[in-house]
C-alpha cells in the first residue's frame, strides 16, 4: 500500500468527519449505564458510514465515464456545501438555532445512530465522489479500507469524549465553523489541481 495515499485517506477521513466525534460523544454520554448501547452505537456508526461508502463508490464509478476535463469541475459539489454549511452556522448563530442532539430518554439504538450518521454525511459523498473519481479502483480501495479502520478509532475517541464534558462543550463551539472550511477547502483543491476555470 502506497503510505501516501493512506496519509490523504486518513486525512480526508478526519476532516471530514470532526463533528461525528461530537455526535458519537453524545450518543455515548446518552447510552452510558445501559447495557449493550456501546455496541449498538458501534453498529450504527458502521452501518451509517458504510450507506455513506456505498453510495460515494457507485457515484465514483459513474464519476469516472465522466470526460476528463469535466471531473476537476466536481470540486463545485463541496464548495457549494462548505458554503451552505457557512451560512447555515451563521443562520444558527443569529437565531439561535436548535441543538441538534436533541435530548432522549432511552439508549440509542443501532438504527438510530445509522441514520443520523448517513444523514450527517451527506456531505462527505459530495466531497469523496470527486476523490474517489480521481483514484482509480485501487486507490478507491485503500480509502475505503482506511475509512473503516478509522471509523472504529472514532467510536474509540467519541466514547472518551463523553466522559469528559469541557472537551465536548469546545467541539460544540467550535465545529460549526470548522465544517465549512474545511468543505470549502477541499472544493478549491479539486478545482485547483484539477486546473478548472484555467486556475
């Protein structure tokens, strides 16, 4: 395996996901005493995350029929969500927006938790499907493999979060915004490489 490629993956992996730590610490703080909610919370991330994988490779595939100067112009789709995730913050910020971990009297159950991580990574498939078009299968391989290996790191790190509530309060404050950079970073890197607009 290339350790360069293993080095981007676990990259892309980490930024992408920083505010699945603070929904898994909270689906954790929300199972703690309950027996068997560890494991169910681990399901669902799985579960989750690899909904997110199947339907990015697909895309990914479909991605690469695509002619070669179209697929740097796929680095729009995350710029356009980091923008949307901008706005959304700044929208939440002004009004006082929800808490989206909403409060819930039982553990959280497997098929919760793989919703709510699907649904959160919607975002992910608009900034993999571009990643993955430009790898190749062997290296759409690596990704996934690395992307599944870390998921289990963090359910790991997610699960010490929730016992430490000040580190969890900062992940609060702060992810909203480090969302949208790093969204719309990764859209001007696609579109920087891959040359779009003469850049």
């Amino acid at each position: 395996m290339d350790p360069g490629i293993i080095g981007q993956a676990a990259g892309l992996f980490a930024v992408t996901n920083v505010d699945d730590i603070l929904i898994l610490a909270l689906f954790f703080a929300q199972g703690a005493g309950h027996p068997g909610a560890t494991s169910r919370i681990v399901a669902g991330q799985y579960l989750g995350f690899l909904g997110i994988l199947l339907v990015a490779v697909a895309a990914g595939f479909g991605a690469t029929f695509l002619p070669e100067p179209v697929i740097p112009y796929l680095g729009l789709l995350p710029l356009a969500l980091g923008v949307k995730a901008a706005w959304q913050a700044w929208k939440n910020h002004r009004g006082g927006g929800d808490d989206p971990a909403e409060e819930r009297s039982n553990a959280p159950e497997m098929l919760a938790v793989a919703a709510v991580t699907f649904a959160n990574g919607g975002d992910n498939i608009g900034v993999y499907v571009p990643v993955f078009a430009n790898t190749g299968l062997g290296g759409m391989s690596i990704y996934v493999l690395v992307f599944l290996v870390l998921v289990a790191v963090w359910c790991a790190v997610g699960r010490f979060f929730a016992t430490r509530p000040v580190v969890a309060q900062v992940l609060s404050r702060w992810g909203h915004v480090l969302l949208p950079l790093v969204l719309t970073g990764i859209g001007l890197l696609i579109l920087i490489e891959g040359g779009a607009f003469g850049l």
